[in-house]
C-alpha cells in the first residue's frame, strides 16, 4: 500500500467550512422529486459494477474503516463497555495486520454512544483526534418536549461531545411542514455550537423517496453538516436507493451553495463488501473528496469485526473465526 494511501486513510476530521445553512427556499425545495422505479433499477446495478481485488480492495476496506463511527446504542452499556469499545476505535484492526499493511495509526471516524456513556468515551480517547458523537434530541422517536430535546443537545456539549446526531420530527415530514422542520433543524444546530449536527431522517419512517429528497434538503438549509439515514432501531434502515436519493440532494446542495454536506448510512450495514458498494456509490455520485471521514461515515458496530476479517485473509491467505475479532 502506498504512503498515499495510507495518508488519506487517517484523520483530521475537518478540512473544509462548516454548512452555514440558507434561508428556506420552498422552490428548491419542492423540485426535489423521486423516480421511484429508476432509483431501484440504478441502485440495483451497484453491486456488479465494480470489482476491487487484493491491494485495491484492502486500501477500500481501510478506508472503510477510517469513516467507521464505532457505535453502541444498548440499554445496557456500562462504562467498561465503552472503555473496550474506544480501545477498538483507537486500534481497530490488530497490530501486526496494520504493520503489514503498512497502515500503523489507523483509527476509526469516531465512537458514538448515549448521553450517559459521554464522559468514559471522552476519557478511553483521551490524547486522540477521535470525537465522540452523542445521539440525541430524544433518540430515536424524537417525540419528547421540545425544550427537553434542545437541551440534551447543551448538556451532551457540555459534556465533551464534539458531534451530535438528532432526530427529526417525522410528522413534519409527513405533513408536509417544511417550515416546521427547517425551524427545528435550526434551533438544533444553534445549540450545537461548534459540535457538528448529523440530522437522522428515519428514510423507513419517511414514506416515500420524494419525502426523503425534500427532507434531505430542507436540514441542509437549516445547516446540517451531515445526512443520516436511521437511527438503526426502525424497521427498515439504510438501502441503497435511499442513499443514491440522499447523495443527490447532497450533490444539488453544494451546486447551488458551493457547501459539502456529509453522508452517513446506518442501520443493518455490516459486511465488508456492503461497505465498499456505499464507497463505490459515494465515488461515483459525489466524488474522491467525499470519501474522506469528515464527509462520510458509516453508523455501524459488527461492520468493523468483518473488515478486519476480509483484512486478515489479505496478509495471510487464510479466513478466521468472527469470533476472533470482537469489536469490545
């Protein structure tokens, strides 16, 4: 693997201006319309289109690994949990694999976990450039009070979180209250501050590709710095037509604006040649520079134990045991 390569695979997060937002524009808004039946047919094509083998396909896999937000969302986390999960994040693939790669100091994008769980995450990363991001705003229905939801947003802040994934109100969307939901991005990216807001839209709850298009757009407007699919708890999570609807609006946003937004599909992503499908689609729809962690990220636990394993059979020619690779 070339110096390159390796380089690209590590972290800082951030390289380019924040999404500062824009005024609501219903115009642009409700141009943003789905071919249902020509997403399914392009997003079934995804799959074949590209092979990747040996060196190729293990400097994806790493790259793959670099755009990880290492999460647990239990309800029965501890801090020793989140201690051993961070241990992973900070060494995600084993230390003689990484050396024969040549990838020494890859880590994850970043660990994601509860409110509670904040403060052993920052603590287990501490002397990293690994963030923790914090679900929040009432995860995952997103139906507590509305002042409660804002200021869980403070308090995970306070406590060092430096990204945090919200929840949308889905009955805006389905409704058709686009200034509702505008508002309500808004005010969560306010009380942000300098943490980056990641706006779930719950696509398996949304109910159509139009809803999820114009919802896509709409928490760009009010200033979201990344897309997010699911919350990994509903029923249907990330696809790939919902992905290939939501990185076209990403694609419209920045035309008209000149801002990136990041992309990040979770929810039921946990094969290794899954993730490099979402690589390829990233590649071909938005291009090389959103194929770097503070554009792209996976939500994913289990994702990282079959990296590691497609990684081991690389160097050594041989499979292992998933067993072998516990993620915490």
């Amino acid at each position: 693997m070339t110096e390159a390569q390796t380089t690209q695979t590590h972290l800082p997060q951030t390289t380019d201006p924040r999404n500062p937002g824009m005024p609501l524009d219903m115009d642009m808004v409700m141009r943003r319309t789905a071919n249902r039946s020509a997403i399914e047919r392009r997003a079934a094509t995804l799959p074949g289109r590209r092979t990747l083998k040996k060196d190729h396909q293990a400097a994806w896999l790493a790259r793959a690994i670099s755009c990880i937000d290492l999460t647990t969302l239990a309800g029965d986390d501890t801090p020793g949990r989140v201690a051993r999960l961070c241990a992973k994040a900070r060494q995600p693939v084993r230390a003689d694999l990484l050396a024969a790669l040549g990838l020494d100091g890859l880590t994850v994008g970043a660990v994601c976990v509860y409110h509670d769980m904040i403060a052993p995450a920052v603590s287990a990363l501490a002397g990293t450039n690994i963030p923790v991001a914090a679900v929040s705003t009432g995860f995952p229905a997103g139906l507590s009070p509305f002042g409660l939801r804002v200021a869980e947003i403070g308090e995970s802040v306070s406590a060092g979180a430096r990204e945090i994934d919200i929840v949308i109100s889905r009955r805006k969307v389905l409704t058709g209250d686009w200034q509702g939901l505008y508002d309500e991005v808004k005010t969560f990216r306010e009380a942000c501050g300098d943490a980056h807001i990641k706006a779930i839209l719950a696509t398996g709850e949304l109910g159509t590709l139009q809803n999820v298009a114009r919802a896509s757009m709409v928490c760009m407007m009010a200033g979201a710095d990344f897309i997010k699919t699911s919350t990994g708890k509903e029923s249907v999570n990330a696809t790939l037509p919902v992905s290939l609807v939501m990185m076209r609006a990403i694609r419209d946003y920045h035309g008209e604006t000149g801002c990136r937004v990041g992309y990040k599909p979770a929810g039921g992503i946990s094969r290794a040649k899954d993730a490099l499908v979402y690589l390829s689609l990233v590649k071909d729809e938005l291009g090389d520079r959103w194929l770097r962690p503070d554009l792209f990220r996976f939500g994913a636990s289990s994702l990282l134990g079959d990296i590691e394993r497609q990684l081991e059979h690389h160097v050594t020619g041989a499979y292992s045991a998933s067993w072998r690779h516990a993620i915490g």
